[in-house]
C-alpha cells in the first residue's frame, strides 16, 4: 500500500496500526476524493493480516467530516464512477458505510471536531468512536436541506441510539456534544480533550496486541445487524425528498451564504434555519 498516493488522506502505520489522518480543506467536505479514497484504503486493508486496528482522526482541529459536499447538487454526476461497481441495494453514500462498518480490523474514531450529516454517518458506521469534551459535536443536519439522511444514518442510529432518539437526532437537526452523545449511546465514551490522544493510542495498542484469531473471534461473534431492507427504505426517502424543489433552493441558498466555509461552518444550523424562515 502506497501511503503517498493519497490526496486526502495522511496514512500511518506501526504495530499492527494504520492511523488515518482526514485532509481535504478547507473543512474536510466528504467529496468525491476524498470517499474514493477512503473506499480505496479500506478495500486495500481488508487482506492486510498485518493489520488489526484503523484509527481515524483529522488534521482540522474544527471539523472531523463537515457533511457530503453539498456542491454535488449541481454535479449529480460527479458520483457516477463511485456508483459504477456498487453492491447491489446500496447508494454510493451508504457504500461507504458498509464498507466501514464491516471491515474486519477495529475501526476506531477520534473525533474532536464537528461532524455532521455524512461525517456523523461515517463516525456511527465506526465500531468505536471516542469524542473530545468541549470540541466534538456530532449531527444529522439533513432534514434542514429538506432531505433526509442518506448514507446509512437513519440505521445506524436506530441501532445506536433508539428510534425515540434516532427520531429526535434527525428532525431537530441539533449538533450534539460529546457529553450528550455519550449519554445516548451514540459515541462510546466522552472524555476530555487534553486525555482523547492518550485514551484511544492505549485502546488501539491493546487490541493490536491481543492474541492470534482473537480480534476476528470477537468480530464473528458480534456481527454487524443486517440492514438491507432498512438501506433501501432509507434510500427512497432520501432520493424522494431530493428531487423536491425545496431541497435544491435549500442547498444552494447554503452555499451562497457561507457553507463549506469554516466561518459558515460553525453554526450550519443557524445559517440553514435563517434561509427556512
């Protein structure tokens, strides 16, 4: 594996751990490099024996993933050659989920920024994800484009969460701290900032030193719930809601005001309920 050949992507590997650095400013939009790219690393790793735990993070102390680049709306076609060799009942944003939430290594995910819509989806689709008191936020911002989610959020929350909290999470649209998180079970621990570093490098090492067969006896035995049936209810909500009028002026209006800017990155919601009203 060519660690250089990434644009979007800092890899790193000792001891049986690759570290991921996410690097597409200037919010580290999921796009369609930087999901190539993350597609084409864990595809890479899935035989690497060498390799037992994956451990995201990202070099914008601000925004672990922003959301999916919202300029796709005037690109529908930007995704088609992610979308060319997709498995069957999937779109090409709940691909990538999939592809994360089986991988057979630990996956793990420091998160200290913001991430929001596809970044929320991608940390949830994690086996573990670990938030920094104070600095991470985590939320579904869909519905204030007028969509839905669409990349697997609807059902790995319910599987996270509850569908009580799953139904909350998505209709207030809210960025959730760490803290909050947390208490619903949709991160596994919050912890301070100045600890987050520490906490998931001891967790990481530990699991890469375990035993022969033992990371994939406990994977066997704790398998992923099928979603299948529950992917493609999401899908038609989300592909019904984005036709609509609404969600193109909403998305649009967005990125005339300042989305995937870091300025109008830090308060989305304010921004997206002010082009509503």
């Amino acid at each position: 594996m060519n660690h250089d050949a990434y644009a979007t992507l800092r890899v790193s590997r000792e001891d049986g751990i690759v570290r991921v650095t996410l690097d597409n400013p200037p919010v580290n939009v999921l796009n369609v490099a930087l999901m190539s790219e993350l597609r084409h690393l864990l595809t890479a790793l899935r035989n690497d024996q060498s390799v037992r735990v994956i451990v995201f993070d990202s070099a914008n102390p601000e925004f672990f993933i922003a959301h999916v680049d919202m300029t796709l709306v005037d690109t529908p076609d930007a995704f088609d050659e992610l979308a060319a060799d997709l498995p069957d009942g999937v779109n090409v944003f709940q691909a990538l989920g999939e592809l994360l939430r089986h991988q057979p290594q630990v996956t793990i995910v420091k998160l200290a920024g913001a991430a929001r819509g596809g970044g929320a989806e991608f940390v949830a689709a994690a086996d573990m994800a670990f938030a920094a008191i104070g600095r991470a936020g985590i939320g579904q911002i869909e519905v204030l484009m007028g969509i839905v989610p669409g990349g697997g959020g609807t059902q790995y929350l319910v599987g996270r969460v509850g569908r009580n909290r799953a139904l909350e999470v998505v209709l207030s649209a809210d960025l959730y701290d760490a803290e909050t998180a947390e208490r619903y079970g949709w991160v596994n621990r919050a912890v301070p900032a100045g600890e987050l570093d520490d906490l998931v490098d001891r967790l990481a090492r530990n699991i890469a030193a375990l035993p022969e067969g033992v990371i994939a006896a406990a994977k066997g035995a704790l398998v992923p719930e099928d979603l299948a049936e529950g992917l493609l209810r999401e899908h038609d909500a989300w592909a019904g809601q984005f036709v609509r009028p609404a969600a193109e002026r909403l998305i649009r209006g967005g990125l005339a005001h300042g989305a995937q800017t870091p300025a109008g990155e830090r308060d989305l919601e304010g921004l997206f309920r002010g082009l509503a009203g």
